[in-house]
C-alpha cells in the first residue's frame, strides 16, 4: 500500500500520476501519453491528458477496457472541461446511442435514454445506484463512464440499454489547488473549486464546491445551485484503507416542460416561448454519504466494502403546457381530432396543468466484494465475489392548483390558458389548491454474485458471471383508479448472466463476442402499479454484441467498432381499457463505432457514430406494434477535436447530429433531425487558463429533448451561447 502524501509523487493505486495543465490528478496508465518531469531529484513519469481512456474506475470491470467484452465510453475531465459541460446532461451529449427526456409524468431529474430504452434508474455513483430523482452536476466528479448493453450481473435490476457511472474525485497523494470560474451570454454565472491537502502520509483530504446563478439556456431556465462535496482517505494500517465522502446539494431550478404538439410536429412558435409561470420553481435537497473500506490480503486479493445513502427531497411547483385548443364564452374547447388544426396559431390556446408534488427519495446500500488472482493449473482465474443488500423508499405526495379559462372553471389540476404564440411570462393565476394523490414505495433488495475472467492462453480470454438478486417491493396510492392499485406487492427473483470471449492476437488488437441479459421490475420506479388487478411480470432482456477494440498508436488513439442486438420480451403495454398487459416485445439493433485519443503531437479527438434499428415488434396498445420506440433516432454522431498551436493556444470545436425521433410509440409526431455546431478556443497556461466556448455557433433551432405524456411534448435546445471560464490552479 502507497503512502499517502508522498511528497515525490509516487505512482499511485490503479493509475498514474496525471500532468493535467499544471496540475496532478490520478487517471489510468492507458489513457495518457507519456512526459516525465524532474521534482526535488526524483524522476516523476507522468502522462499528457488524453480524451482516449482506456482505463475503468469501476471495480467490479477490470482496468483495461479492452478486456471488457461490451462498449464502453469514458468521459473524463480533460474532454469535459474542453467542450464547457457542467452538468451529466452536457456530458452525455457527448455519446452517441444516447437521448434525452425531459420531466415526465410524476418523474423529474435526468431522464436518459441509451440505445432506445430508458435508463432511469440505471445512474450509479461509484458503482452504487443512484436514483434519486435530481438534476446531476458534474462538479465533484473525475469521469463519466457510459456501458453498452444489459447489465444486470453488473449493476442488478435495470440495465436494459446499460449503465451511467459517474466517477467522484477522491483525495490523491498531491496538493491541488484549482478554482474555475465562468460566466455565460444567457447571465449564467458559476465557480468551482477543488482543493486537495495530504493532511500526513496516512491521510488525505479533498474537497470540491460548486455555485451557480442564472438562466443555463436560451429559454428563461433560471438556476440558483451550490453544493460541496467532501472526501477523506485514511490508512488505518498498511494493507487496510477507509475512504468516506459526501455530496451536499442545493438547486432552485425553473424545469423545462417543452412546447406541446401540434399537426405531426412540435407547435412552430419562436424557439424561446415557454408555458410556465415566472413563479414556478423546482427545489431540491440531495444528501450522498459514503463509505468504503478496502483491505489488501496480499498481491492479487483485495476485500472491499462499501455503503452508500442517498436521500433527494424535491418541492416542485410547476406549470406546463398540457394541450392546444381553441377560447370562447364557453371556455377552453379542445381541438378535436387532438393536436390537429388548419386556424392560425394566433387562434389558438394552449391549457395549462399544474406539475406540482413533494418528493422524498431515499436509499441505502452495502456491497461487499472479493477480488483477486489465481491459478488452477495452467489458467490465470481474475475472479469477483460479492453481495449486495439495499433499501429504497419513496414518498411522493401530489397537488393540484385548479384555475379557470376565460373566467370558466377548468378540471381538477388545470392551472388556466395562455395563447399559443405569446404567452405571458408572469406570475401564475389565482388558483385554488388542494391534495393530489399521495404515492408510497419501498423495496428491499438481496443479491448474490460472482464474475470471473479466464485466461486460457496470453491471447484467449473467457469472461463469465452469474447474479442472483430478490427484488421485494410494495406500493400504495390514496386515489385509486383503474389503472393505479391503492396497494399492490410484488416479489421477483432473477438470475442475471454475463457471458463472452475475448481474443487479442497482438497488443494493438482486440476482438470480443458477448451475451448478457437483464430484467425490469414492474415495480422498480416505486412511483405506481401498472395493472387492473396485480403487478406485471418483470420484462426480460437480452443482448448480443461483437466487436473490435483497436490502439494502432502506442494506445495514443482507441478505436472501436460493436454490432449489437438487444431484445425486450414482457415488455409493458397499454390496452385500449388503459389498464396494462406484459405481452409486448421490443427490439433493437445496431452498430457503433468510435475514435478517442490522440491523432498527433498537440492533436485530439473524441468522435463517434451510432445506428440503431428499433421496432416495436409486438403489442396488445392500438397503433404501436411496427413502429419505431419513441426518442430512437436512427443515426446519431459526434465528433469533438482540439488542437494545440504555438503560444500556448489551444484551439477546436466540433458537431453533434441527431436524425429524426419519435416522440411516442404510435409515431404521430415527431422531430426533425438537425445538426449542432461548438467551438472552443484557450489560452493555457501552467497556473491559468483562459478558455471561450460558443455552443451552437450556427444558432441552429433543435429539439433537446422530448416527452411522452399529453401527446409528446419537445423541449428547444437553447440558441447560439457563449461561456468564458477562467481557471488558476496551483
């Protein structure tokens, strides 16, 4: 075990020490080029930053990506601070194969999609779930990671398109000192902060703090966040290490519900008309604790524990836009067939409905992990044992503000009318409030499983895992409907599998089949039942992939190319009673190929191309079986790159293109495709950086993101923005 505050700046566990721009940071071996620099007579090796990472932080993978059989993408600070991100949305924007959604139904905070199915509650936090419902920052973390392709012998429950891993910073063995600070056209103002102190050389200390004010877009989105996020790293005894953290966050954020549809496409108004109220707002309290205990057996045999709560409490007061129609005496008249008119737009209203509920959301999880090296005979065995137990709760109570239109009463819920092309942005009506559903959930989790990585010859690798897992989970609702049970329980049992072999003729080669599965708990949201009578089955997933991972340059550059097939069989459908069945089936295929690293001395790119073929292969919902699943675009590419010229600038930019999407099942309306232009220039220094982003240079209008419910709603991306960041570090 490495000493902690080594002064030297010794190598330290799992990776390297980095040459970030004048400041030291741990990131894998692969994934630098390499420098070396004298400090205090010792020769320190480190590694230039490099977009192309070959190295995983989590660790239940091994550290060379290119031993894991599935694509994977790592986000890692150096591309992320190059392209301006600040929050995980910006950051997946980045991966192709991704989409987004917007605040759905009775769910708010991030809502991705990859490969065409839904990752809601497939966000982990150092390989623990993360599913509160918030809005992510990225200021505490080191990394992204994004994993292609069912993984429920990995992660548990969930999984069906993959995982998101967000990698925290965490104490290092050298003092950083780095603050950022930024300010944007919109009126964004934001700073960040990373302090790391060897307190001794048993103790380490780090910690990141964030604060921002102001509108993050173009579309009247204000944000007032801050948060801090403290870690300490102990040795207890030599083999033995404690490292504990925390994420404490605020936001008072304005959420984006979108503009509604109309004739096949989102209502043509101007790109910044928004439906919400200058009043509504969005406050949310996330509390992340955690621990980890790791303790070295000897060379080849690691034990691990780690525990991790999160609780996410939501007050949510927000208005959107929930149908178009026409005003007169009578009041608001809904256009009949709905979301279809030949009258002007400046005839036309648009309904408002009240988004409002307070959410709690907690949970609380212990792995405990066995990892190491063996040999039996002549293979080499890189074996995983563990087991995991979790508890999830949440409470969600609902409000409806009940409002009228044109002094006519409105239902239950409806806030009032705006006009279609101009609405006012003020201060919501008089409305009177009352109670709205209040939705209960808890779960207990159990799981047991074991992973192993054969080596049958230096060029044959089988990789193999097997996960049990017991899902208990039991909801309520105090207004029952049709459709949502005042009480329902259900208990599911899964085996989860990994399968796949990997062949690496040459160092630079690497070649991979592989087959996982995954399942999906009727019940896994804890937000309601879907069912007349009882919950639904668990769906069931599965996937194929081949692939190639190249590093034809000295692992400067990697290259990588995946076929893949995912199948969801029980997957949920709606009847036309409105109750649901488990009688449908989903299938997606596609490829993907991907370039990160290093082209040339100065020279870096991160690119990326996606296709996925989505059907809708069966279904009981009327008008949905053959159609394409909603938010799956056909194509999706990236492609990022920067150079380095003489005088310490550095220059770059890049485009991001999305081809047409869905916005629900039965194909009635969709978005364009468009593509999206960023550029970036720096002036770097050891001790300070100037850098200029201009995000969507072309001031392209586009569709961000999309939403299913009241016929599908789409969010604008924000309009040509422009972010100047100053960073000093020491």
């Amino acid at each position: 075990m490495l000493k902690l505050g080594n002064p030297k700046g010794v190598v330290a566990r799992r990776g390297a020490i980095a040459l970030g721009a004048g400041a030291l940071a741990l990131a894998p071996v692969a994934a630098q080029a390499e420098t070396a620099h004298q400090m205090d007579g010792v020769l320190v090796t480190g590694r230039a930053p490099s977009y192309g990472e070959l190295g995983s932080r989590l660790e239940r993978l091994p550290q060379d990506v290119r031993d894991i059989p599935q694509s994977v993408t790592v986000l890692n600070k150096t591309l992320l601070q190059s392209q301006g991100a600040t929050s995980l949305t910006d950051a997946l924007r980045s991966v192709p194969g991704i989409t987004l959604g917007g605040a759905e139904g009775g769910q708010i905070g991030n809502n991705i999609n990859l490969n065409g199915f839904t990752a809601r509650t497939d966000i982990f936090l150092d390989g623990m779930r993360d599913r509160g419902q918030y809005y992510r920052d990225i200021f505490a973390l080191d990394a992204v990671e994004v994993l292609m392709g069912p993984s429920s012998m990995l992660f548990g429950r969930g999984s069906t398109g993959g995982a998101i891993n967000q990698v925290s910073k965490r104490p290092l063995e050298r003092a950083i000192q780095e603050v950022e600070a930024s300010a944007t056209t919109n009126g964004l103002v934001r700073a960040v902060g990373d302090l790391n102190a060897p307190l001794s050389d048993n103790a380490a200390v780090r910690v990141a703090v964030m604060g921002q004010k102001g509108d993050v877009s173009t579309r009247r989105t204000p944000v007032k966040d801050y948060g801090i996020a403290p870690s300490l790293r102990l040795r207890l005894a030599e083999p033995t290490e404690l490292t504990l953290s925390a994420l404490i966050q605020h936001n008072h954020d304005d959420v984006d519900y979108g503009i509604p549809p109309l004739n096949g496409r989102p209502a043509r108004v101007g790109r910044d008309t928004v439906y919400g109220f200058s009043d509504d707002r969005t406050i949310q309290d996330i509390v992340a604790l955690g621990a980890e205990l790791r303790h070295q057996f000897g060379p080849g045999l690691t034990l691990r524990n780690q525990v991790q709560f999160n609780q996410v409490k939501t007050d949510a007061r927000e208005t959107s836009g929930q149908a178009i129609g026409t005003v007169g005496p009578g009041g608001f008249v809904l256009l009949s067939p709905a979301n279809v008119s030949n009258l002007p737009l400046d005839q036309l209203w648009v309904r408002n409905q009240s988004r409002d509920r307070h959410i709690r959301d907690s949970s609380i999880y212990d792995q405990l992990e066995l990892s190491g090296e063996l040999k039996t005979g002549a293979l080499t065995h890189a074996f995983l044992l563990g087991g995991e137990v979790g508890h999830d709760s949440y409470r969600n109570q609902g409000f409806l503000r009940t409002g009228a239109c044109n002094g006519v009463a409105l239902a239950s819920g409806l806030v009032g009318c705006q006009p279609l092309t101009n609405p006012a942005y003020v201060d919501a009506p008089p409305t009177r409030l009352t109670l709205g559903n209040l939705a209960r959930g808890k779960a207990d989790t159990v799981a047991a499983y074991v992973s192993d990585v054969v080596a049958l010859t230096p060029q044959l690798k089988v990789v193999g895992g097997l996960r049990w897992e017991r899902y208990d989970a039991e909801v309520s609702n105090s207004l029952a409907t049709a459709t949502t049970l005042a009480r329902a329980s259900q208990t599911v049992s899964y085996t989860s599998l990994r399968a796949g072999l990997i062949w690496r003729p040459a160092e630079a080669q690497t070649y991979y089949v592989s087959y996982s599965t995954s399942f999906n708990p009727s019940l896994e949201q804890l937000t309601s039942t879907t069912g007349l009578t009882q919950p639904l089955p668990p769906e069931k997933n599965k996937a194929y992939e081949i692939g190639g991972k190249w590093t034809p340059f000295g692992e400067r550059l990697l290259l990588t190319a995946a076929a893949f097939d995912i199948r969801k069989s029980n997957a949920r459908s709606q009847n036309p009673d409105s109750t649901y069945t488990a009688q449908g089936d989903i299938r997606v295929r596609g490829l993907r190929v991907g370039a990160a690293g290093r082209l040339a001395k100065g020279w870096q790119v991160f690119s990326g191309y996606t296709y996925l073929d989505g059907e809708v292969r069966r279904a009981i919902a009327a008008g949905t079986a053959g159609k394409v699943p909603a938010n799956t675009p056909r194509h999706t590419a990236t492609l990022w790159t920067t150079y380095d010229l003489p005088g310490h600038w550095q220059v770059g930019g890049g485009a991001s293109y999305v081809s047409s999407r869905w916005l629900n099942n039965t194909n009635l309306v969709s978005v364009p495709q468009y593509v999206r232009f960023d550029a970036t220039v720096a002036w770097r220094r050891p001790a300070y950086e100037v850098r200029l982003n201009i995000f969507n240079l072309a001031d392209k209008r586009y569709y961000d993101s999309l939403i299913q419910s009241d016929g599908g709603r789409a969010v604008p991306g924000a309009g040509r923005t422009a972010m100047l960041s100053v960073v000093l570090r020491r």
